[in-house]
C-alpha cells in the first residue's frame, strides 16, 4: 500500500508540474535583456541623450507600461511630468534626483501624478520603470 501511494502523490505531483507548466507558458513572458536591445529613449519628438530604453509589457486595460531605463554616467535628463503616478525600481547604479536624493540598487520611488522631475547618473544606472502614461516636458 505504502509503494502505491507514493506512486500516487508522485503521480499527483508530475500532473501539478505540467498544469503549471502549461499555465505558465500561456501567460508567461521572458526577457533576455542584451546590450544591443537598448534604444534611444524619447519624451516627445526629442532624443534624451544618456538615456536608454527597452520596452517589456503593457497592461491589456492600459493601466500600466512597463521598460528597462539605462542612463549612462553622467547623463542628466530634462525636467518632465507624468500624468499619473510613475514607480522606479533602482536595479543597479545610482539614480539621483533633480532635488539631490540618490537612490541606490534595490530602492523603489514613486513619483505623483502631474509632479515635476528630473533624472540623473554620475555613475550609471539601470531602472525599472512602470507608469500609465508617457511623459512630457515641463514647461
């Protein structure tokens, strides 16, 4: 009886790893971020020199985009808004902020909607970015 059982929880437990598998897959996407997958970020008509992106994936509702941001060492970004709330996630580097705050690997900021801001690196930095809504120049 003792055999029988294990094959059954065995058997059991291969069929969870296959219905997760297949649910997985279904719904699942990946990413293998490469150095030439980087673009030239833009806000309006104007390239932001230093500053890089890779698009991941967008909410079907349009709640939410998500994307990589690179900004090399020494890049400083023009003051911009955003319509709705923007979350930053530091994944390496140091970002700083137009008021002097730097950010380290592993912090997350939110910025609120309509609020004025401005990026930059002296050292480089890489950024997960998600927001609603692209951004514009401040006036």
């Amino acid at each position: 009886m003792a055999a029988v059982m294990q094959w059954y929880e065995g058997t059991q437990l291969l069929e969870r790893e296959r219905m997760q598998k297949s649910f997985n897959d279904a719904t699942r996407s990946h990413y293998t971020i490469r150095q030439e997958d980087w673009r030239p970020l833009r806000i309006g008509d104007s390239n932001i020199p230093g500053y890089f992106w890779i698009p991941l994936s967008d909410d079907e509702d349009g709640a939410w985009s998500s994307y990589w941001m690179k900004i090399e060492a020494g890049a400083r970004g023009p003051v911009h808004r955003h319509g709705t709330t923007e979350l930053l996630v530091v994944h390496e580097g140091v970002l700083s902020d137009s008021d002097g705050a730097t950010f380290t690997a592993g912090d997350v900021l939110t910025y609120a909607a309509g609020s004025n801001h401005a990026t930059s690196s002296d050292t480089g930095c890489v950024v997960l970015v998600v927001a609603r809504t692209g951004s514009t120049l401040a006036d």
